[in-house]
C-alpha cells in the first residue's frame, strides 16, 4: 500500500484515515466557545494536497470484500477513499465528513475516478453512486438505515467516539453489517506524544461491545480481534501497532 506523505502528527502512514488525532496546542474556536471541530479538520486538510495515502483501508478490503452490495454509510469518509472503493464493489454509499474541504477534495477524487471508468463503458455513462454529506458528528443522526455502516479510525480529540459510533449501530438494518476499525490504545506507536496523552480518543474491542451494546440478543458478533501490522514514523522509526477490528451482525 502506498504511503502517506510524511507528517509529525501522524502515527503513521500506511493507511487511509479519515479523522485522526491533530497535534494539540489548540485550534480555531466555535461561534459560542470552544473548539470548532469543523475549522479544525479544514485547516488540516488545507494544510497538504493530499492527507492521506488515497488507497482504501485494508481492514475494510478484508471485511467488506465478500459482503453483497447494499446501501452503506461510512463515517468520517475524509477525502473519499473507502467510498470510492465501496462503490466500485457495487454499495450505493452516503459518506459523511465534518471538513468541507476534505468532501470538496473526495468528490474530485470521485469525478476522476468516474472519468477513468467511462472510458471503458460501451455507453459512456457511469453514474455516480455516492452521496456526500457535511456534518457535524457529535450532533449528527441518520435519516436512513443500511446494510452497511462502517467506521475507520474515528480519533479525534475534538470528538467523543460513543456518541458517532452509537448512531452508527442504530442505523444497521436487521441483517446488516457495523464494521469499526480503530488503533488500539496499549498499541499505539512510541512517537506521537500527543496521541499518548489523549488515550480516551481510542478504544479496545471490549470498549466497541460495552459502549454500543452490542453484547445483546440483537447483534451476533462476527469478528472481534486486535491485529498486529508494521508502521513507519514522520522520522523513519519502526514500530509494530495493532488495529482493533470489529464486525457485527445485526440479527432479524
């Protein structure tokens, strides 16, 4: 897979994360105090051509692969990579971001990548099968509900990861799929100091279960594990840290 560029705040550069954890030290204010998030991940999308290496999260390659194409969600979709994937495997995707400048930059990532594919279709014409929404997701609530809902990496220290994700499970159809992926926080890289200070941002497994109830008669837990991959630091450093990986059934 390829890599990011290069970022100190980054914990690493291997994968496509939508929301990720900024460097501290403050950022740009709301209109009634506090932080904006919005701002926030604006200025940072603002602050590169490109955040993030644009190849769709392998976890989501490995869970979503064999699912049959439905409708999806995807929080935090950041600049459209895992959507774009998602609906090349056939899901009609709502992506939902809270940076407009990250929505800006995924739906011209869509618009080429539709352009390369109607250069191979007898008629031209491939429509596009992704919604892209603005929003705030600590207010956030769906208005549909899918066979799909996935999250990848939604740390934020602007954002308490319950509340997204807990909308995320109510809005799995029966028979559906919830997919989180996240860092694990006893596996986070040495580097980063930012990242070890703000460990409330990240979660086990056990957390997802408890937190989203998905330990009820209603879900059948599919996939439930920590896996280990290799990293690479802003510096070049090497560490080994681990994804929590969680996959739920909705029961009928």
């Amino acid at each position: 897979m390829s890599e990011h560029p290069g970022q100190r705040q980054d914990m690493h550069q291997n994968e496509d994360r939508p929301h990720e954890a900024h460097d501290g030290g403050g950022g740009p204010e709301a209109a009634g105090g506090g932080i904006d998030p919005a701002a926030v991940w604006d200025e940072r999308y603002r602050s590169k051509a490109r955040l993030w290496s644009g190849k769709p999260n392998p976890q989501l390659v490995r869970e979503a692969g064999g699912l049959h194409p439905g409708n999806a969600l995807e929080l935090g979709c950041g600049e459209g990579a895992d959507a774009i994937w998602l609906a090349r495997q056939g899901w009609s995707v709502t992506a939902v971001d809270v940076s407009a400048v990250a929505l800006e930059r995924a739906h011209s990532h869509e618009l080429a990548e539709l352009a390369r594919e109607s250069v191979h279709a007898s008629n031209g014409d491939i429509r596009s099968k992704i919604t892209w929404q603005l929003a705030d997701l600590t207010q956030w609530q769906p208005d549909a509900s899918y066979e799909l809902v996935t999250s990848q990496f939604l740390h934020s220290q602007e954002l308490d990861w319950r509340i997204p994700l807990r909308a995320a499970a109510a809005a799995v159809k029966p028979g559906g799929t919830l997919l989180v992926v996240g860092h694990h926080p006893d596996r986070l890289p040495p580097w980063g100091s930012d990242h070890h200070n703000h460990r409330d941002m990240f979660y086990t497994g056990d957390d997802l279960v408890r937190e989203l109830g998905l330990n009820g008669p209603d879900w059948q837990i599919e996939v439930l594990t920590s896996r280990e991959r290799p990293v690479t630091g802003p510096e070049g450093q090497e560490a080994t840290i681990a994804d929590v990986v969680l996959r739920a059934t909705r029961l009928p």
